[in-house]
C-alpha cells in the first residue's frame, strides 16, 4: 500500500502531481475561468466581502500564509493569517462582510473548529479548504472547497499542503474575477500556469537523488537555518518545521531581511543554512535582495543550501549546495520550492534511523486545545 515507497510520506510527496491536478479538476471552464458551484456562498456574498481572514495551524497555517500574498495581490482585498489557537482570544473584528477560510487537512482539527464557531458567532461567513469528506469543520462552515489530495497517512502534511495552495490561489481568483478585479485573459494566464505545475513537478521529483545525498551529510548538524522572503518565507518556515517534527532537530525559518536584524548572530562556521531564493523574472529585486542575503550569511561561515529556478545561473556561485526547480510565476513558486524541503526532512530523518511516518509526540489529527 506503500506503493513500491519505504514510506507513506515518501509515496505522498510523489503522489502531489496528481494530487493536484484532481483538485484542479472540474473547476476551471474551458474558457479558463474558475467555476467553484461547491462553494455555496452567492456571488453577491462574494462580491459584499470587504475583508478576509485565514485561521489555520501548523502547516496549513504556512498555506494561509502565502495565500494572504495571492489573494491581496489578485483580489485588492485585505488579508490576514493567523493561528486559529490565537484567534478568538484577541477578539477580532469580525461582521457578516468578513469572509472567514479555515484551512484544515482533517477537518477535526480543535484549534480551527473553535476559531471557526466563534467567527460564526461574530456573524462572519466561512469557508472551510479541508481534505477529508464529511468532516466537522466543513459541516459546520457556511461554504466548502475539498481539496482532492485523496488520504494522507504520514503524520507530517505533504500532499495537503499543496493541495490547499491550489484551493487557495482557485478562491483567489474566483473573487478576483467575480469582483471584476482581474480580466477573464489574466485569470486565463494564470490557470494555465496552474494546470502546467503537475508536469513540472514531476520533472522536478525526478531530480531528487542529489538532496538524499545532501541529507546523509546534513544529519549530524545541530541546527539548520532556513530563510525566503515573500513566498519564500512561509516556505522556509515550512522546511523548518517538517525538519523539527520528522528528525527532531532545531530547526528555523526566517525572513530573509530579518537577518541582519538579530538571527545573523546564530550563523557561525559550517552552519547549514537553507535559502529559498525568489524568480528572477519580472524586475528580480526580491530575487536580488535574497542573494545579498545569501552572500552575507555565507560570509559568515554559512554553508549554502539554495533553491532557485533552473536557469538563474547568478546564484550558483553563493550555493554550496544548489537545488534547481521549475520555473514558475512568483505566487506560484511554492508548489516547487516545498518539495525539496519535504523530501530533504524525509530523508534526514530516515538517515537518523526515525520513524518517519510516525514521529514521536505527534497525532495526525489533534482533536484538543
Ligand atoms: C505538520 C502537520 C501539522 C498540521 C496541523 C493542522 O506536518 O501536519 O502541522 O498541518 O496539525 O492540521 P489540519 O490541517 O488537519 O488542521
């Protein structure tokens, strides 16, 4: 059942090309619109939404994260993330034209169903992005939009993850469109995009032997460092945390500015630092600024593990290590530079002889407070 894989989470990350594209599936025109009839909410509710709100925890947290980036660049709409343990405790400003979007893979997720009740208390809409049919949080949610990324077993989230990105950039278009944000023509060019990423990812998951090798001499390091910016962030917060839960090493993601102003202290001669470095298309400042970033802590004695685009040859000498992915569009970019991280976690833990599928301390679905 493992399909051929030493691991359920292994299987899972290999299994994301598929998955996505059958979350894809059926919800996109031939016209290259996006068509969401699942999501019971009118388009008129939609287009009354004046402010949105994320609860989430863990890694579909980091899912709401780069979310906040799409929807507020494609819809104009604020966005806020927040940890769903935080958010009814602050009080939020919340009213029927607040769309509230839990993100949860089990839908049973006690964090998020307390956050949720209290948004619908607060009278605000909400919509659940979940995983699992059926399940309290979507039953409870005034909308729904499953993620197709079929059963997840390895505790550590994988194929969710993704899935819930692409949920993620289909609502953000939706309401792009529907508020007449974006033309028909700029959706279109993105969800082409989308529907490429399947292919690409494939192609990348065949490039994977030179990050088992890489994880064989990373298993004795006290510390890994990770750090993006934009995106890239919530991507480096991501790597970090698989790294803690699957090979319970110290681990830490940081954006990439916030460097210099405390954490560059931690950098000392050897440390392996993971960078995820943004496209290089468009202007490439923030592409720009991650490689003065890099320089810097490599000048400090870091070892440089960096993820870039294929093709962006400037990196390559600031890399110790470099890991080349896809091309994709900025917002996008995190469907690709996860995976490296995943299967980098993945395979430091199975070098330490861990239980990788079931790391200790750890639940699939944490149904308490
Ligand atoms: C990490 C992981 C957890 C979950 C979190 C939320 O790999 O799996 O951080 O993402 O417990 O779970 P769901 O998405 O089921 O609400």
């Amino acid at each position: 059942e493992k399909g051929g894989y030493d691991y359920f989470m292994l299987k899972e990350i290999a299994d994301q090309p598929d998955a996505i594209a059958e979350t894809l599936l059926g919800r996109l025109s031939d016209r290259g619109e996006i068509i969401l009839d699942e999501v019971r909410l009118t388009d008129q509710d939609l287009r009354d939404v004046d402010k949105v709100f994320i609860v989430a925890c863990g890694t579909s947290y980091h899912a709401g994260m780069v979310a906040k980036y799409a929807i507020e660049h494609w819809t104009r709409i604020p966005c806020e993330v927040e940890l769903a343990s935080e958010f009814r405790y602050r009080d939020p400003i919340l009213d029927r034209s607040t769309l509230v979007i839990t993100i949860s893979q089990s839908g049973e997720t006690m964090d998020t169903l307390m956050a949720l009740r209290h948004a619908k208390e607060q009278k605000a809409r909400v919509l659940a992005i979940c995983n699992t049919n059926g399940s309290t949080i979507p039953r409870e949610s005034d909308a729904v939009l499953y993620t197709h990324g079929g059963p997840e077993i390895a505790v550590a989230s994988t194929k969710a993850f993704l899935t819930q990105l692409v949920a993620c950039y289909l609502i953000g278009l939706h309401l792009a469109q529907i508020r007449g944000v974006m033309y028909a023509d700029e959706v279109a060019a993105v969800v082409e995009k989308l529907q490429s990423t399947p292919d690409s990812l494939r192609t990348l998951l065949g490039q994977m032997e030179d990050v088992r090798a890489l994880a064989r001499d990373l298993k004795t390091a006290s510390t890994v460092l990770f750090i993006g910016r934009h995106v890239g962030y919530p991507v480096a917060l991501e790597g970090a945390l698989k790294l803690k839960e699957l090979a319970y090493m110290h681990a830490e993601g940081f954006a990439a500015g916030e460097l210099k102003h405390g954490p560059i202290s931690l950098i000392d001669e050897g440390t392996p630092v993971v960078c995820v470095v943004p496209s290089p298309a468009g202007r490439g400042v923030m592409r720009d600024k991650v490689v003065s970033n890099i320089q810097e802590v490599r000048a400090r004695g870091a070892r440089t593990i960096v993820i870039a685009e294929e093709g962006d040859e400037g990196v390559r000498a600031y890399a110790d290590h470099l890991i080349p992915v896809p091309s994709t569009p900025t917002l996008l970019a995190p469907l690709m530079t996860t995976v490296p991280l995943q299967i980098l976690a993945c395979e430091i833990a199975a070098a330490r002889g861990l239980d990788v599928d079931q790391p200790r301390n750890l639940a699939k679905s944490v149904t308490v407070e």
